[in-house]
C-alpha cells in the first residue's frame, strides 16, 4: 500500500517527496536507537534506508521523527496550568 506523497520545493529549489511515516519505519528507528543511542542519527538514517529500500530518510528527519513520536519519555498527558 501506498503512501500520499506530496511534492516540496526545499530550500535550494529541487524537488523531494514527503510521505507519511510507516509502522515498519517507526519500529525500525526504535530498534536502531536501541542499537546506537540518540546521537548517532546519520548512522541510524543510514541502515534504516538499507534496511526499507523504498525509504530514503534523513539522520534530521529520524531525529525529529524520534524527539516528537517515538521517544518513550515523551509525556501524552493533557497540558497543566
């Protein structure tokens, strides 16, 4: 199954694909930080590529992907005052 893609014009102006994060990729980032730890991102963009074929992400975009979803001291709670 395919995901949407979109096409972005970044900051050079060359075109790339934004495509929603799959469960395969989030599990294979979590298996990879396990691995390696949270500061070696090119590494862990590196096999996670190897390891989906049809993926190609970034060391900046697992890191953000990790800091903001899959980081398991993220707190889910409502905001307090």
């Amino acid at each position: 199954m395919s995901q949407p893609t979109s096409v972005v014009l970044n900051a050079r102006e060359t075109v790339s694909q934004r495509r929603a994060w799959s469960r395969k990729e989030d599990d294979t980032i979590i298996k990879l930080v396990e691995k390696h730890g949270t500061k070696r991102w090119a590494i862990i963009s590196q096999e996670l590529n190897t390891e989906i074929p049809e993926v190609s992400r970034s060391g900046k975009q697992c890191r953000t992907r990790w800091l903001n979803h899959l980081d398991p001291d993220i707190k889910r709670e409502p905001w307090s005052d």
